[in-house]
C-alpha cells in the first residue's frame, strides 16, 4: 500500500468504500479530469478530491484501482468475546498481548485492563457453558473486505484465502467448533450488517432448509 499523496483526505469511516492503494476515501463519482477519454472508460469511483484512485496493474495495463469497503472494527469488549471463541484455550496475557498487537487502546477499559478483560473472559465462559463435545464439527471462517466465507473443508478454506490475498484484501482466519460459529456469527452480523457471509459447507448444501 502506498502512502496517500491527498494530504488533507479525511479518514474513511467503517464499512466506507476507500482506496486500496493508499487508503484514503472513495466516492461513487468518477474522476473530475479524465485524460484517457476516448480511449478508456472513465471510471465509476474517485479520491474525495475528485482525483482517479491510485494505479494498479489490471488485465489491460496500469489502471486506477477499484475502491474496497472498510469492515467495522469491533469494540473492546467484542474484540475479547471474539479472540477467546477463536481461542478458547488462551490466557489473559495471550488476550491483552492480541489486543495490544490490533492497535486497541487497553486503557479505555473502566478500571484496570488486565481486571476488566479478565472479569469478561469470567462472564464469557459462565453464560455460554461452552463445553465442546468431541464430535463437534470444526468450521473455517475466512474473512476479507465486507466478505466472510465458512467452509467445513481446510483445503478448500486455504484457497480461499489465497483468492482474497490476490484480491489486495488484508486476510483473517479462523478455525472454529461449529457451535461456536453460529454463537459468533450473530455478533458479527450486528457488528457489520453489511458484511456478505457466505457458508459453503457441505452440510450446509445439503440442508434442504
């Protein structure tokens, strides 16, 4: 990603389109100048100074870029809920250490971060009871822009991930009981309702519902 040349560009708010390169908002306006009219199609989105996106190589050559939509980011709170259904088996350190690595600021917490995280991991655990049976089939969400993909298949959830890594997307992965996915996919959904989740999983191919 390069570094926006658009000095005085405001920050894209979550879930905004932006540009790829440099990061910087995106309007659904093509450029005010276009110097290749008659030549090439002018494109469909801008820098909010009116100048074309950032060039990238496309099919055809060097092209402005096509914006990608910025996911919301989670809350403290929401960020610890879905860290330990990730990683159920993780300490209080492993959390602030994850927590402190993603740019979250600890000390907004009410009271004393390693306290108040460690008092919500007590609560997590006591209202969810997750207690995984053996038997619980394990899913993989590959997340991306505004899209998520659940898949039963790691092979497959590897390719996925490479696809959106070649799209220019920065790339999360989990691994997750299925019980705990569908415990998490309502908060996601809440989170951003934008978000296209697509579960290609077998079992969810062959359910009629």
């Amino acid at each position: 990603m390069t570094t926006s040349p658009h000095a005085h560009a405001p920050a894209a708010a979550p879930g905004s389109p932006r540009c790829p390169e440099c990061g910087d908002p995106a309007r659904p306006v093509g450029p005010t100048e276009w110097p290749l009219a008659g030549f090439a199609a002018r494109p469909a989105a801008s820098h909010a100074d009116g100048t074309p996106l950032c060039p990238v190589v496309g099919p055809h050559g060097c092209q402005p870029a096509d914006p990608v939509g910025v996911p919301a980011r989670l809350t403290l709170w929401q960020a610890v809920r879905q860290t330990w259904l990730a990683h159920p088996d993780w300490a209080l350190a492993d959390h602030l250490a994850w927590l402190n690595g993603e740019g979250y600021d600890t000390d907004t917490a009410d009271g004393d971060p390693a306290a108040v995280v460690g008092r919500w991991l007590a609560e997590h655990r006591r209202t969810t009871g997750l207690s995984l049976p053996a038997s619980d089939p394990r899913v993989y969400v590959v997340a991306g822009g505004d899209m998520v993909a659940v898949l039963d298949d790691p092979a497959a959830a590897g390719t996925q991930h490479a696809v959106m890594q070649a799209a220019g997307l920065e790339v999360v992965a989990y691994t997750l009981a299925a019980s705990q996915w569908e415990i998490l996919r309502p908060l996601v959904r809440a989170v951003n309702p934008a978000l296209v989740i697509t579960d290609v999983r077998h079992t969810a191919l062959d359910d009629p519902a």
